[in-house]
C-alpha cells in the first residue's frame, strides 16, 4: 500500500500521531521530508481527462495474430 499526505508541522499533533499508529498497527511506515513550497504543488493545474483524444492512433491490424508466434498457434 502506498499513501501520501501533504502536512504541515502544526498539522502533526497528538492526535495525528495517535491515528497513525491505530491505523497502520504491524506496518512499517516510511516518512518522507520535501522541500517543495506550498504554493509549487498546490497551484498545480488539474489533469484534464481527454487531453490526448485524436493524437493516439491504433493500427488496424493491432489484434492481428504475430507471424512470431506462428509455431505456437493451434
């Protein structure tokens, strides 16, 4: 399983650490300081789904059986 939260120091009280630990009992849990600011990752502009319709082309033979795999066929 991998999770990844944005935090801020305030943000890591007794309570956070309390809910960590019930959470994740017998799991090793890996903690990860960055150096991004704030205004970096969270300006960052949404995906847009459908930015690539139109520029992705698929032969007209793409299921074709292989000539590789001739010995292998039935």
């Amino acid at each position: 399983m991998h999770a990844t939260w944005q935090l801020k120091p305030d943000d890591m009280d007794e309570n956070f650490l309390h809910a960590v630990k019930s959470m994740f009992q017998n799991h090793t849990i890996e903690i990860a300081i960055s150096d991004v600011p704030d205004n970096t990752v969270m300006n960052a502009a949404p995906r847009k789904a459908g930015a690539l319709k139109g520029r992705i082309k698929i032969s007209p033979d793409f299921n074709a059986p292989l000539s590789d795999f001739d010995e292998y066929r039935i």
